[in-house]
C-alpha cells in the first residue's frame, strides 16, 4: 500500500478545506516546497497535489509549482484540479508530473477520458471519483451527477482505469474516519481495479485498517498538517510492512 501526501493549492499556498468548502479553508504553509523537502526528508516518496484553484477556474493554474517541486525533489508526484483539456494532460506531464488525477471529465466526457488512457496509458491516468451523498461529485465538487457509482467504474474499468482514488467528500477534511464500509463495497465489486483510499484519514489505526482492507494506497493531508500523524509513525509503519508494500 503507498502512503500518499497531499499538498492542495490556493494562491500559491498549502491549504487544508473541510468537505470541499472553499469557505472554510486553512492554511499551513505559504511555500509547498517547503512541505515536498518536508515530506522527501522525512521517507515519503508520492506527492498528491491538488489545484485548487485550477478545479475553480477550469485549467490548470498553478503548473509553476509543480515544476518547481518535481525540479527540486525526486517525488513521484500525480497532480489533478483543472483538467479538462489534453492541453492541460500535457502541461501536467512538461512539468514534471508523473500522473494526472482526473475526476469531472472523466463523468462529462468520457470518450474524451477514454481517449487520453489509450494516448498516454493507464498507469499515468489516475481516476478521481469524489462522492457526496452518493453520488459522484464534479466541477470542484460543486455539482453532482446523476451516473449511478457502480455503472461509472465499470464503463471505466472497461475503458482500461486501472487506478483510482476515491474521497467521501462528507469525511474529508474531518478527521472523522475514513468511509471503510465504501471501500469495501468498491474492493468487493472490482478486485481488479487498485483503489486509494482518501478523505478522513485521523491516525495511524485508520491506515492500518485499509491496508488490511486491501487498499491499494492512502492519501493523507490534514491529519499530518494538524499533528493527527507524524511524518516519523508513517515512516516507522512503512518500514515495518515495507515487504507487504506495493
């Protein structure tokens, strides 16, 4: 399982949002840099790096950065917020990201989506699916979509999906727990598909329960920012399980 940092973006800063409300937003740090030398000093080697203000606007904004920390670390980074054309796919990959993180256009256009697994493969398509309410959240989780779950992920697996992170935007940014019971059902349904985990993550006991649930990786954010986790408990549980680790 991989242990997954996110760093989300608003003017350039680190910032932390509860369920997805840009009304109630932190901020940590003023430099991301500052966080990915953070992060990289202290064993953590896969970078989530959300644009918050480019799932906003529409287009990637903040590509700077992202070529600034992929210059500066040897993180294994996948960026997603405000990507919706292949121009935006390939101004992630000129600047030094490894993945995209997709989620909207994947539900508004799929054959669009589809098109981009077959052009640049699987492994570098990572697929957001972002749920409220039971339902697939879109357009920086303002909108909902009608798309019942299950027959999403199957068009997507049949499309060639082979990632996938999934948020219950309800437990994101909480620290109430993460929505075991959802990704279980997920796991259950598509054993094929290698699923991270995301949203709620508040101590160490959490991720140790979706490794044992067969989560393929963690993503986590405000838990570490707020002292829930420390970077050393991370490194101490990936050392210990690092045969088991993918």
């Amino acid at each position: 399982m991989n242990i997954i940092v996110a760093i989300d973006l608003i003017d350039g800063k680190c910032v932390r949002l509860t369920q997805g409300d840009f009304q109630r937003k932190k901020i940590y740090n003023n430099d991301p840099l500052d966080v990915a030398y953070m992060l990289e000093d202290n064993g953590i080697s896969r970078l989530h790096i959300v644009d918050l203000d480019g799932a906003k606007k529409g287009q990637v904004v903040h590509w700077k950065t992202l070529e600034k920390i992929a210059n500066n670390t040897h993180l294994i980074i996948d960026f997603g917020g405000g990507i919706y054309t292949e121009n935006d796919v390939r101004t992630v990959f000129e600047n030094g990201g490894h993945m995209v993180s997709v989620g909207s256009i994947a539900v508004k256009k799929p054959i669009v989506f589809k098109n981009w697994i077959d052009i640049y493969g699987s492994n570098r398509i990572l697929l957001g699916v972002d749920i409220k309410n039971k339902k697939i959240a879109i357009n920086g989780w303002k909108n909902l979509s009608n798309i019942p779950l299950w027959d999403f992920l199957k068009e997507k697996e049949t499309h060639g999906i082979k990632n996938i992170f999934c948020t219950d935007i309800s437990k994101d940014g909480v620290l109430s727990g993460p929505s075991f019971s959802l990704y279980r059902s997920i796991i259950k349904k598509f054993p094929k598909i290698k699923l991270i985990a995301s949203g709620g993550i508040s101590n160490i006991g959490d991720i140790e329960k979706l490794f044992h649930l067969g989560c393929h990786g963690v993503i986590v954010g405000k838990a570490i920012y707020e002292k829930k986790i420390s970077l050393l408990e991370l490194r101490n549980w990936k050392e210990n399980n690092n045969n088991k680790l993918c």
